[in-house]
C-alpha cells in the first residue's frame, strides 16, 4: 500500500526553510529500464515501484523542456555552472541517437547561460565505439559501476537470467582507457559488500585505472537495516578503513571520493558532511523528484507532485524535502545536532535515516560506522598533507616509546614515511599537468611505479625529495620542474632508457640519489638521454656524457660519495640546506676521506655502544650532510621534518662524538615520522613547560623530541665504564626522568602519547 511522504504530511522536525536556495545539479532519468537485474538495486528491488508508470524512454519534447528550466534556473540565480547527469535505468538502452540528440539539446539550450558539466552513470554493457564517439563529440563524462572482481561483481550485478555480466563491464572500461575515449572516462562506482574482500575489491578496482572511485553503503534504513555480523559494531567503517590504510599507504594513488570528503574536511558526496544537498531529478515523464534513493525508504518517498512542464526549478527547490537537505546542521535530528562528529558525518545519507513513525528524523542507520569512519579519519588532515592515517599499530608504537624499538617496527615507520612521500608526490601531479616538464617527469615516473617500483622507492625514499615536495605544495611552484629530474635518476636506477627535459639551477643538472652534472651554460633546461648505463645532456650547444656509477668521471661530473654504499655523503643536492644550520659546500677529495672514515668507524662505535639503536639508525640513516664548522668549535648537528633519513653534522672532534650525534638526531627523524602519522598530544594546547635541558620553557612537542634524543643518548653513555661517560650518563638520566615527569604532569598527551611517554618512562626506571 502506498505511503504518504513524511515530509509532505509530516515535516522533519520545527524546520523553517529559508529562501530559495538554487540548484546546480540535476539528474536526468533519460530511460527508465535496466539491462540488469542487480539485486541490490533502490530503483527496482526497494519498496518503490514507481518506475512501472513511467515512460521507458524520455522524449525529446520533455528533454527539450527540462534543458528550458535549468537554463531559465541558472540565469534567475546568475549561476555559472551546472552539472546534468544522465542516468535511469540504465541511460545507454536509449540508443545512440537518442543519446547523441539529447546531449546536442542540454548543450544548445543551457550552454549559452551557463558552462554545462555533462555526465552519464551506466552499467558500460552497451558502451561501444560508436556511443564512445558521441559521448567524446558532446564531451559527456561517464561512470561506470563495478563492485570489483568477477566474484565480487556477480555477487549483485547480474542479468535477468543469472548470467555474469564481470566480463562486459571489463570491455567498457578497456573502451575507456584507450586514448581516443579517455577524457570521458570519469571513473568507477562501487557499492560496498561485506562478503567481499576489501583489498581485493580495492585492487580490482585500481586495476582499471580510473580518474575516480566511489564507494557506496549499501541502501538500508531502520526498517530495512543493513546486514552486520554478530559481534562486529561497525563492519562497514572497518571495511572502509581497511582500504583507507591501504590507499594512503600507497599514495592516494587515484581520488576516492567518499574517503577525500572525509579525509579533506570537504563536501564532496552528499554521503557525509552539512554542505547542501542542491540536487534534483527529472524522471522520463518530467516529474520533479527528490534524489532518488529516497525510492528504498518506501513506495512515493521521492515524489514531489512538481513536472518541468507546469512548475519551475525554484518550485522544486522550495519542496521540503529538498529545502529540508539545503540547510545544514538545522534540518537534522536533535541526535545528531548534539553529536560532536556531525560536522564532517553530516547525518550521512537522507535516505539511510528513514524510520517508519517518525520519517527521516532519526540518525543514519549507519550511524556507528560513519562515526568510526570520521574518528578515524579526521586527524590525518591535521598532519602531512595526504599522509597516512594512523598507520602505525599499537603494537609498533608501543615498541618505538621503549627508546630504541626493534628492527621491524623501524622499518614499518620507513614505509609509513615513504607513503607520505609518495602521497606529497602524487598531490603535485594535478599541478604538474600545467608545466611541460613536469608533466613530462610525472608520465615517465608512473611508468617506472609499475616496471621498476624498487627503483622509484629508491628515490622517493632520498630525503630531500620530500623536502622539494612540501616546498612545492607551499607555493614554490618554479621549484615543480624538479620533477622531471626525480624521474630520470629513478630511470639511471631502473636502467631503462629514457628521454626527457630536465630542469637546471645556476647551469647545473641535479639529480637525486645520483649527484650533478655541470654544464657550464646559464640554462634553466636541459635535454637528458639514459641509455646503456649512461646519462647524456645537452644545453647551449654543450653536451655532457657521464656515467654515474663509475668511481670516477669528467670533471663536470659530481657524484654523490657514501660509505660502504649504505650512507650518502651529501653536498651536492640542492634541497639540502633545510637545516637551521648553514650547509658546507662540495667537499675536497681529502675532506672526502676524513668524513668517509669518521662515519665508518662513528657506525661501528654504534654497533659497539649502542646495540639496541645501531639496527634502527642503519635502517632510517640514508645520508649525512656535512654543515659548516661552528664558529665557537662546538659539534653541532640537526635534523629536519621535510627531511626524514638525513642527519646534518659538523666536524665532529672524533668518531665518538660523532656516534653520540647519530644517535641523537635519528631519535629526531623517528619521533618526527611518528608525528607525521600520530597525534601523540593535543595540538591546540598552546601550554609549554620548564625542561632541565633549556632555560626558556619548551612547548609540547620540543620537549617530548628533548625527551625521546636525550633517552637515547643515556642509554649510549650507560654502557661504558669510564667516569666521564658516567657522568654524561647521570645527567641525561636525570634530564629525562624530569621531563618526563612534566609532560605526565601536563595532562595534554593524548591516550596514545600518554602510553608512548610511559614506555619511555618504564625504560628509565630500569636503569641504576
């Protein structure tokens, strides 16, 4: 039996509807059939049923009308763009024509008034060539629904007769990545399933290279709730988050919409978030209806009794049921207005509110998980941009507060950081698009990510690739040509040939990991071949050969020296200088030898000294960066957040010295990877304290760094006999035990900082 609407006959709560808010997104039900029988389906598997009345195909009459009211719309309310998404159904059963001559209309009519973003949602089974060809003619982006592999995909998505429909949908989209029909790929949508493996749905997916995923909950509501294993509170956030890891482990290697809104604090998906819902949609009749989701709440949810042929788009905006999703916080229930999650849950989606009794006036029916998700999710935008989120176990964090950690849970830290490398790298592509160098360095690198991933994790790994990323993403944007240079020392790494411009500072070639080549000419460019081992450049009529793992090459030639080949000795890169401390310049052949030495025996003094750390600072040292003697003959050193594995040391008295150092600023670069990924203290607490170490008070963070170094460096002079390295052990124990005192005291570290300080504090009590 039919049901009148809630909101028609019973309005969500004491809402008062402002003004007319305009509408820039339509939906164009273009046909009202499907080629499909999905089960999990809202238009014909839900409670309604509506789509039996209408007409199968929308006519060019009514399509010529509704093209006549977003225009009329979009000039009433000076808007600049609106969005019309073809849909049913599934759109591609009207046929080529009638998709082509609908397309023509919308344009004809809307584009003289407003610039017209033209999209399709379709199930690809009917996407040729031919329709291919009209969508680029008309440029009509499209999505294409897949719910992952062939198991994954039959579990729903299956024809009328229970036959698979995985491999027709795999065709579409090959159609779409080929270069002549790529630009109308939009990308991929995914309904949620918790049967199915979520990497294995998120790697099915990335396989076919979409501009976009999106990922869908099932539609459910209080009377129809979704399913949920016994015990498991909230199996969809925890299905999400599997893939949320994994996907910022790797990069955020393609925008997953759902995931950025959460992540990004932005109204993307009228899933989550307060931003309005300004979206309506025009059935095959011309019907106006509210989004049609609404059809799995009950039969007529969706319906507005408004028609494009005797009511104008403002009639539809002001039906409260569409102004009710305009207005924000206001027009959820008192739950959620209370709820401190809401502004970036948003209530979730109108339709998964739906309660018999009492309408859409309830919380989501996926209010457990979208909390999780948001609790999970909104402090990563605090940190790195685009780093990964919490990807450190409790466990592994747990490990690294004793002081040193074990081996394993250093190099899981590595990996975290090598994400949020590749995470700052890949934030810079869009912009890199606009800058034929770049762009040129972006291709080859993406590329080289999937025939030589070792090598482009070898140079993405260099510390001062991150350093040029985040100088990049604050606006030094001359600096994004570098970018090509990033590609082709991760393509002398791979030893693939190669071909490329390559940006030049001062008339040289820098390339990270490598080392740099000298042209001798004032050139911002340069034109560089890799071929059989060998790097080639040519600028200003000069041309320079090199071969870069030769001990020894052309006087134009500056490699980057290490030692034993584990640790650089870097003086040539030109994001090195990102310590507070001046930087020395190239070192002298015999500087060269003093340094190497030192470090080889400061490495073993290490080994010797600091057992449980030298595992850790082998892994996490990729390169030392000689500074320039201090002025009063102190041993200086640093270390630097954008520059996670480089410790910059001056000339140190002895290799002793020199170990001590070591120890000390890789505590630094640890703590500061952690940080990258954990909220270990409350970041708005603008509260310091007193450290035994300094004389000014300390903020949070730079006692709980003092802490961590001077834990490490105790522990060095605890294990030798001599009185002078006692003494030095006294005092940094007493340094530390006070500080960390304080910060107990503070009550600003958070559930995870607070273990984290106590793990410190059970290693010191240990101690004589």
């Amino acid at each position: 039996m039919s049901q009148p609407s809630p909101l028609r006959s019973d309005p969500v709560g004491p809402v008062r509807v402002a003004p007319v808010t305009p509408l820039t997104q339509y939906v164009l039900k273009l046909t009202s059939r499907c080629d499909l029988a999905c089960d999990h389906c809202y238009v014909y598997e839900h409670p309604d049923q509506s789509w039996r009345g209408q007409p199968r195909v929308m006519t060019p009459a009514t399509v010529e009308t509704a093209a006549r009211r977003i225009a009329e719309h979009a000039v009433a309310h000076r808007l600049d763009a609106v969005r019309v998404v073809l849909h049913g159904g599934e759109p591609l059963l009207a046929g080529v024509a009638r998709v082509a001559a609908t397309a023509g209309t919308l344009r004809r009519v809307i584009e003289p008034v407003a610039r017209l973003d033209l999209r399709m949602q379709s199930n690809g089974l009917l996407l040729t060539p031919a329709m291919g060809d009209v969508l680029v003619a008309h440029d009509v982006k499209v999505g294409i629904s897949l719910d992952g592999d062939r198991a994954a995909n039959d579990l729903h998505r299956r024809h009328v007769n229970g036959t698979s429909s995985h491999a027709q949908v795999l065709r579409a989209l090959t159609l779409l990545r080929r270069p002549a029909y790529r630009s109308v790929y939009a990308g991929i949508l995914c309904t949620v399933d918790l049967a199915n493996d979520p990497i294995g749905v998120y790697e099915a997916l990335l396989a076919e290279e979409p501009p976009r995923i999106d990922f869908l909950l099932p539609h459910a509501n209080w009377d129809r709730p979704p399913v949920r294993p016994e015990g498991v509170p909230t199996p969809y956030a925890d299905w999400l988050l599997t893939i949320h890891r994994r996907w910022l482990a790797d990069g955020r290697p393609v925008p997953i919409r759902l995931l950025e809104s959460l992540l990004d604090g932005a109204t993307a998906t009228e899933a989550v978030g307060l931003g309005p819902a300004d979206l309506v949609v025009i059935e095959t009749d011309g019907s106006f209806e509210q989004v049609d989701s609404l059809k799995s709440a009950f039969h007529g949810a969706a319906a507005t009794g408004l028609d494009v042929f005797r009511h104008e788009v403002d009639d539809a905006a002001a039906h409260p049921g569409i102004a009710v999703r305009q207005i924000g916080l206001a027009g959820l229930s008192a739950t959620c207005q209370s709820c401190p999650v809401v502004g970036r849950c948003g209530g979730g989606l109108f339709a998964h509110r739906y309660r018999s009794g009492s309408g859409f006036d309830n919380p989501s029916v996926y209010c457990a998980d979208l909390a999780q998700l948001v609790r999970s999710t909104a402090t990563t935008s605090a940190r790195v941009p685009s780093g990964p989120a919490d990807t450190l176990s409790r466990t592994v964090l747990d490990d690294l507060g004793v002081g040193a950690g074990a081996e394993e849970s250093v190099r899981h830290l590595a990996s975290v950081h090598l994400g949020v490398v590749r995470a700052l790298v890949v934030a810079l592509s869009p912009t890199a698009a606009e800058d034929p160098l770049a762009a040129a360095g972006w291709a080859l690198l993406v590329d080289l990510d999937v025939d030589a991933p070792d090598a482009v994790r070898t140079v993405l790994g260099h510390p001062f690739v991150r350093h040029w990323a985040q100088r990049c993403r604050t606006g030094a944007s001359a600096d994004l040509t570098y970018l090509a240079n990033v590609a082709a020392a991760a393509a002398v790494h791979a030893g693939v040939d190669a071909q490329l411009a390559v940006a030049a500072r001062d008339g040289v070639i820098h390339l990270p990991t490598l080392g740099a080549i000298t042209l001798g000419v004032d050139v911002e460019a340069a034109d560089l071949s890799v071929a059989r081992g060998s790097i080639e450049v040519r600028a200003g009529g000069r041309r320079v050969r090199v071969r870069p793992t030769a001990p020894d090459g052309p006087v134009e030639w500056r490699p980057v020296r290490s030692v034993d080949g584990a640790v650089l000795l870097e003086d040539t890169d030109p994001y090195r200088d990102c310590f507070d401390l001046p930087v020395a310049p190239r070192l002298t052949p015999q500087e060269t030898t003093r340094w190497r030495d030192q470090l080889r025996l400061a490495l073993r003094r290490v080994d010797d000294h600091a057992p449980d750390y030298a595992p850790g600072l082998r892994t996490l040292l990729r390169a030392v960066v000689p500074l320039r003697p201090d002025p009063t003959g102190r041993s200086r050193s640093a270390a630097a957040r954008t520059a996670f594995g480089a410790v910059a040391v001056t000339p140190a008295a002895d290799a002793e010295a020199l170990a001590v150092l070591l120890v000390h600023e890789v505590q630094h670069l640890k703590l500061d990877a952690i940080l990258d990924v954990c909220d270990l203290f409350d970041r708005a607490d603008p509260r310091t304290l007193r450290v035994p170490w300094r004389t000014d008070p300390r903020p949070v963070e730079g006692a709980l760094h003092g802490v961590y170094a001077h834990l490490a460096v105790a522990d060095v002079w605890r294990r030798r006999s001599d009185p002078t390295a006692q003494g030095h052990y006294r005092q940094y124990r007493d340094w530390t035990d006070g500080a960390i005192d304080a910060l107990l005291d503070l009550e600003t570290l958070t559930p995870a900082g607070d273990r984290f300080v106590r793990h410190m504090r059970a290693t010191v009590d240990l101690w004589p």
